[in-house]
C-alpha cells in the first residue's frame, strides 16, 4: 500500500538576500525517508501573474525585460512579487500600473499554481485583469518600473501572440513557459474549431 507523501523538516543551507536553499527531508510513497534542495524566497508570500485584456480591442499585455537568471530578454505576462500583507487583487493591479501604466479590474483570480515544483515551492496566482483602454489614464500609460526595471510592453491579439512569440524569438527575446502555454492554447483552440 502507497504511502501519503510528507516533508520531515526543512534546514537552510544557503541564504543571500533574496533566496534561500534549503534541504528538504521528505518521506516518499514508500515510507523512504529521501532529501531534496529548494530554492524560497526571503522577502514575499508568494506572486502574481497577470493576464490582462485590453476592451473593446481585445488584445493581450505582455511584458520584455532582462532577466539575470535567463541571461537575457524574456517575453512575459505582467508579473510580480506579493507583499507580506497584500491581496491578490491589489498586487495585481499595483504590478500592472508599474509595469505598463494601465489601471484596470481584477475580474477573477485562480487558485495558487506552481511554475517549477521540482526547484521552488513558490506559488503564482494568476489575475485575470480588464483594462477599459478608452479611460483617459489608459490612453497614454505612463509606468512606474522599480529603478532596476526596464520592461518594454507589447500589446497584441490572441490570435497573433504564436506569430509574435517567433518574431521576439527571432529578436533574441527568450519567452517564459506561461506564455508559451498560452499562444499554445490558442493555436489549440483555432486547429481544433473550438
């Protein structure tokens, strides 16, 4: 009979000023007890992502900037890091003024999700946003990136984000997972007639 998986304890065996690693003493399925490293970070509860539309247009919110890790521009949706005692809700629209300038509406949050289990116990929820792009402050956005931000916004329709993707790709512009899924779905949904 298989056993319900459960961490033993966790013991920090590196820490900087944002992440930390630490081993993971764990039972498996088999009553094992096996160990593991993960990386958490320091200085939040968790993070946001957001995908947000543009009304009447339609079209999509993504996001480029450099990321250290991935050596290089990376293609993505509005994301960031919650605050200790911050709402979803406020962490999304407060990352999405940032980022891109616009203000909108959180319509529906998910349940916390899992980007890389096998590195991070990170969870991100994601944000579903409208932005009302004939309001006067989302004429002409005006964001407010940290000062080691420099990310560039591209709006585009559902239907073309697959074509830009290999347009950014082609630029050198790597693309994160979340969006890669997402053009993926709707190249799905278009083959499929659905």
């Amino acid at each position: 009979m298989k056993k319900k998986e459960k961490i033993l304890s966790a013991e920090t065996t590196a820490r900087g000023e944002w992440l930390r690693i630490e081993k993971l003493i764990y039972e498996d399925f088999q009553g094992r007890e096996k160990s593991w490293e993960s990386v958490v970070r320091n200085k939040a509860k968790g993070a946001v992502v957001i995908l947000a539309t543009l009304k009447p247009s339609g079209k999509i919110v993504l996001v480029s900037q450099f990321r250290p890790p991935a050596g290089g521009r990376v293609l993505e949706f509005p994301a960031g890091l919650l605050d200790r005692d911050e709402s979803i809700e406020i962490a999304a629209l407060r990352e999405l003024k940032e980022e891109c300038g616009f203000v909108g509406r959180v319509v529906e949050t998910r349940n916390p999700s899992f980007s890389s289990p096998g590195m991070s116990g990170e969870s991100i929820t994601m944000a579903l946003v409208e932005i009302d792009e004939t309001l006067p402050a989302n004429l002409s956005p005006v964001c407010e990136p940290d000062e080691s931000e420099c990310i560039e916004t591209h709006l585009v329709l559902p239907e073309q984000i697959a074509s830009f993707i290999g347009e950014q790709e082609d630029l050198g512009v790597m693309t994160d997972s979340k969006v890669l899924s997402f053009a993926l779905g709707i190249q799905f949904k278009m083959t499929c007639g659905l």
